[in-house]
C-alpha cells in the first residue's frame, strides 16, 4: 500500500489557522478594510454630520487579536514589513528637524494610528489562502461601492465642472479618487472571473467599463497614465488568452467611452500644451506649470534637506511661505510627485524605505505569480495575483503625479504580499498532497 502524504497543515501551522483569537481578529481586519477602502466612514460622517468612529471600533479589535495570536511575527515574515514600519518611524525621527515640528508630529502620529494599522491588520490576521481570498474580495467589493458613491456625485457635480469629484474624503480630489479606483479595477475583474454566481458577474462586469469611463471622467492625465500603464502590464504578464480578451474588449470599450466623455474633459485629459489646450481648458495647462515648479522645488529640497526633510507634512507651508512676496500670494502647493513628497518632506532615508516597500512587494507579489504559473492546478491563485500586479502597477504609475505617501494604499498592498506568498505556498502543498493521494488511490486500484 502506498503511503499518503501528510497534510502540509499540520503543527504550528494548524494551530495558528484555527487561533480564535486570531480568527476574530481577521474578522475585525475585513470589517476595517471594508471602512477604508470603500470610505464608508468618511461618507458616513459627510451624510449624517457625525464622526461614527468606525476605523477605530474596527481597528482596535484587530490590533489586540494580532497581539494576541502572535500576529506580529507573521507580519515580519516579508521583507516589505521592515521597509514600512521604518518609514513609519522615520516620519517620527523627522519630527525634531521640522520646519512645523506641531504639524508633522500629528501628522506622523495620524499616520500610525490610522494608516499603518491598516497594513499590521492584513498583515498579521490573514493566513490560509481562503482568507486571502476574502480579503480581495472585500476590497474588490469596496470597489464597487466607490463606484456608487462616484455615479450619486455624478449627478451632483459632472455637469457643472467637467471633472468627477467627491465633495468629501481623503481623495475627493478628482486626480487622488483616479488614482485609487485604478487600484481597485482589476480586483474587480478577478472578482468577476472567479464568481461562479451568475448575479455577482451580472454586476461586475458592467461596472470594469463603466470603471474605465469613471476615471477617465475625473479628467486626470494621471489616471489615463495609469490605465495605459495596466494595459501594458496585462499585455506583458497575462496569459494570451487574457491578451487577447484585452485587445477585443478594449476595441469596444475604447472608442465608446471616449465618445461619452464631454469634449472639455476630453481635452484636458490629452492637453499637455498651451496649444493643445487652447482657450477653454487653460487652468489644465496652468496646473501643469504649477506641478513642473513644485516638481523642481521638491528636488531642491530634498538635495538641501537630505536627511530629514522639511518636515513631514510640511511642504505646502514650507513652499508657500518662501515663495510668498509683496507681488505674490506664493505657491502653496504638494509636491504632488509620490516619491518627491517623502524625500522633501521627510530626507532620502525616507524616499528609500518607501521604495524598498514598493519593490519588495512587486518581487514577492511576481515570485509567486511565477510558482502559480507553473503549476496548471493553481490558475486560481495565479489570476489572482496578476490582478493585484496590474492594479499595483496602476496605482504606482498614477500615483507619481500625486501625494500618496502619507496614505494607507502602498502598504496595504505590502501586507498583501506578505500575506499571499505564505498562503499560496501552503496552497500549493494542499494541492500537491491531493495529487499524491489521488496518485496513490490509483495505484491501489
């Protein structure tokens, strides 16, 4: 007879996935991504005129059951974990060196209580591949909520600016919301494509089309960078088949949405000139010249400034101040440039941890996209993680005209990767055991 292989959740493993501690925990962690993700409490407070408090009433249970099952080791299994939490830290070693020392130490300590907890919550509670699972799905389902919440404010406010905002929130600023809705896209395709329920891809797939039309509707050239760049990706990562389901699909959805657009967000999405621009669209062609003097500024300080900055959070008083004469109100403004707003605002180490973090969740996220692409058993886990891939990229590429280096989403996608490589390690074990088993019933037979 032969023997049949152990099951590779066994030990240690076994106890930490059935740890009720940790298993509530998980489920405060979903509840809070749910919050941030989908802005829920952020809308809450806009409509009702009162602060719920709900990252806090999730948050604080997830905290005390990370410390409670252990949580912390398992979010220090991934290198991208020692990159973000030094880059917490060093927003707090920048303090001192502040041009506002008030200012950047509450907005280091914002940070931590509310951004970076967010990443421990993912990091630490999720751990079998099923609960990765469900926390893709949460944030793909948030998705779809930010895309309500887009079509109500839609009606409010489109016709009027020709550029679909928020009137409230973290990034009710029509770039920002591009930005994180590119994020958000491809979890909602995976979340199509896997659903066997035919109610779920009835509304899924609808709302990718009408996802691309969103943002480009916000009139970002930003967000038209990040979806030429998820395209790319796709192109580059996908399998031919999905290659070829992108060029049909984008032969339809291209040319359609393009034709819905109103001319005037039209125009300013591909305006890079004065002459491009023309009469009509000439505040487009002003924030460029504002963003390429912030841009030069930003470099500046981060070479006069490269230790510590001039203070997290600071560069809009920093900048406004310097420039601010008696024929000018100065330029207050971000560095709006990602990567420039944490080396000038908090020194190159900063700007180096933040990288390190970016890199070393694309490299754990691609390692394991390799391992699932080699195994035909595992294409589950593989479109999953070309999902998360191409909405990184997007993000990334998007994000590099904007000040995101003080919000959650980059580290929350570190602690995806963190928690996805070990799980779809133990996954692909799982599924080995079951192919010797079903090998070995065979033989016996």
């Amino acid at each position: 007879m032969a023997e049949i292989p152990p099951s590779p959740l066994t030990g240690a493993a076994d106890a930490e996935i059935h740890n009720l501690a940790r298993t509530l925990g998980f489920a405060s962690a979903l509840c809070l991504v749910v919050v941030r993700f989908g802005m829920l409490h952020e809308l809450f407070t806009y409509a009702f005129h009162a602060h719920l408090y709900l990252p806090y009433l999730f948050g604080i249970p997830a905290l005390l059951a990370l410390v409670a099952s252990g949580g912390i080791r398992r979010v220090f299994q991934g290198k991208a974990a020692y990159f973000w939490t030094a880059y917490t830290l060093w927003m707090f070693a920048a303090v001192p060196f502040s041009s506002w020392r008030g200012g950047s130490f509450d907005l280091a300590f914002k940070y931590l209580r509310s951004e970076y907890v967010v990443f421990l919550a993912i990091a630490g509670l999720a751990v079998t591949w099923g609960e990765c699972k469900t926390m893709l799905r949460a944030i793909a389902w948030s998705g779809v909520g930010a895309m309500l919440i887009a079509r109500y404010f839609q009606s409010a406010r489109f016709q009027a600016q020709s550029r679909l905002s928020l009137e409230f929130g973290t990034i009710a600023d029509p770039n920002d919301f591009a930005c994180v809705l590119l994020l958000l896209l491809p979890l909602m395709l995976w979340l199509g494509l896997g659903s066997k329920s035919g109610i779920v891809r009835l509304v899924l797939f609808p709302a990718l089309p009408y996802g691309v039309y969103v943002i480009l509707s916000t009139g970002s050239r930003g967000g038209l960078v990040g979806l030429l760049a998820e395209a790319a990706l796709f192109l580059c990562l996908g399998t031919m088949r999905q290659r070829v389901a992108l060029l049909i699909l984008g032969a339809v959805i291209v040319p359609v949405t393009v034709a819905a657009l109103p001319r005037q967000t039209l125009r300013r999405i591909t305006s890079f000139s004065q002459e491009e621009a023309g009469g009509e669209d000439a505040g487009a062609v002003g924030s460029r010249a504002t963003r390429q003097y912030m841009l030069r500024k930003s470099i500046e300080d981060t070479l006069k400034y490269p230790i510590f900055g001039v203070g997290p959070g600071q560069m809009v008083s920093f900048e406004g101040g310097r420039s601010k004469t008696s024929s000018s109100p100065g330029v207050w403004q971000n560095a709006h440039n990602v990567w420039l707003q944490a080396s000038s605002e908090c020194g190159i180490p900063a700007l180096i941890f933040f990288v390190g973090g970016v890199v070393s969740t694309w490299r754990r996220l691609k390692a394991t996209h390799r391992k699932a692409r080699a195994r035909p058993d595992c294409a589950d886990i593989r479109t999953a993680v070309f999902c998360v891939m191409v909405g990184m990229g997007g993000f990334l590429a998007a994000a590099t005209f904007l000040n995101f280096a003080y919000l959650f989403y980059a580290p929350a996608l570190g602690a995806l990767a963190i928690v996805i490589s070990p799980a779809a390690a133990r996954e692909f074990e799982t599924r080995s055991a079951g192919a010797g088993q079903g090998i070995a019933s065979v033989q016996r037979a």
